[in-house]
C-alpha cells in the first residue's frame, strides 16, 4: 500500500441499504476527512478525524457514520441510503505541514 | 462560509499561453493550498502558502496570496495539455477545532488545447 486507498472503486446501491466506504493510509496521518464531491458543489467535508480514538462532524454530516479505531482505517458508514447520497466520495488524511492527501474516490450511486 | 470561491469557473487557452486563476475567501487564515484534480482522480497537493507569505513558487507554478483582500492567484506559466485539469484552492481552519480542516471553493475548469 502507497498512500491511501479506498474500496470499492465504485458501487450501485438499493435504497434503504446500508453501506460501509473503506479508506485505509499508510502514512501515519493522525487526521483523516471524508468529503463528498458533487458537481457545481465542490468538496464537502462530512466527518474528519483528528486523531484515532476520536471523530468530529464537517458541513455535511446527517445520513453518515464515521469510526478509527486505530491510525490507518477511517471507514465512513452510510446506514440506510437515499438518492441524495449520489456521488463521488473521497478520503483524505493530512500530514504535519497541513498537507492532504487524497484517495483515488468511491462512485456511489443510490437508485 | 469559509469556502473559498475560485475564478473564473472555466478558462480555455492555447499550449504556451498563461493561466491564472483566482480564489477568494472570508475568514482569517493559516494557509492557503491549491490543489489539482484529473478527471476521475483525487485530488492533489500543488502548493502551499502560508498567511505571512505573499508569493511563491513552484516549477511553472506562482502562487500570490493577499491577506488584505483575502485573495489569492494562481498562475501556470507556458502551459501544457497535461495541465488540463480542475484546479481548487482551500482555506484551512483558523483555529480550536477547525484547526487543519480545509474549505474548498467549487474549482476552476482549465483546458488547454495544443
């Protein structure tokens, strides 16, 4: 593993299920952001991590779980989906000059 | 908010031309990064600079940052088709728990024909 990966690539979900985004680093970022990109929107940060043990809500949180348990998973948990959850998802973690580096994305659509 | 706003929205030039893009933001700041991102592709780190600084360079890359305006530029010298991409810039959390958390505009469309 090389910087951060993300699973699955892309998914297409029923309504009402629940699904996990995987996110995993190997860099030994303490902190770590989900956003959520969708087009004329830019990036929305939905829940960040500052350190593991520990997780905190962003712009868009409603709809979405988040848990690290330790300092490389970061997985983001949609319990029950909707439509509007449609779109490109990203994990990211910072390094100690404030620098973020992203997955390659997670295309998710909700039918 | 504190998103920054990039423009223009779209920008498209001839290989060898300049590209400047703008972004402006509302709250005090630490830093500013701008960011770059294929398309189908995460995001990558360009450049950073810093609330004390005021221009910076990298490769074919200058970024200027105005904290009286809150406003910064970013300019691709003798661009290239590869630069063909969307470009971000994000403003970090000034402080308490917003600290290293960062606020994206909605990017600049850049296309460059050869």
């Amino acid at each position: 593993i090389a910087g951060i990966t993300q699973a699955p690539t892309s998914q297409i979900l029923a309504a009402g299920r629940r699904m996990t985004l995987r996110c995993t680093q190997d860099m030994r970022h303490n902190a770590m952001y989900w956003y959520r990109q969708d087009l004329g929107l830019g990036l929305r940060l939905i829940h960040y991590s500052n350190t593991a043990g520990t997780t905190g809500k962003g712009e868009v949180p409603d709809g979405y779980s988040v848990s690290r348990a330790n300092t490389d998973d970061f997985p983001l948990t949609l319990a029950s989906a909707v439509p509007s959850q449609t779109s490109v998802y990203f994990c990211a973690s910072r390094d100690n000059y404030n620098e973020q580096f992203f997955g390659p994305g997670t295309r998710l659509t909700v039918l | 908010s504190q998103q920054g706003e990039e423009d223009p929205q779209a920008l498209s030039i001839q290989e060898g031309e300049n590209a400047t893009m703008n972004c402006s933001y509302k709250t005090s700041i630490n830093n500013l990064q701008w960011y770059r991102q294929n398309s189908g592709r995460g995001l990558v780190h360009l450049i950073l600079i810093r609330s004390n600084e005021r221009e910076k360079h990298s490769g074919r890359l200058r970024v200027t940052l105005d904290t009286s305006k809150k406003s910064s530029s970013l300019l691709i010298t003798a661009s290239r088709a590869a630069d063909t991409a969307s470009y971000f810039c994000a403003t970090d959390g000034y402080r308490g728990s917003t600290l290293g958390r960062l606020y994206f505009g909605r990017g600049t469309q850049l296309t460059v024909w050869p």
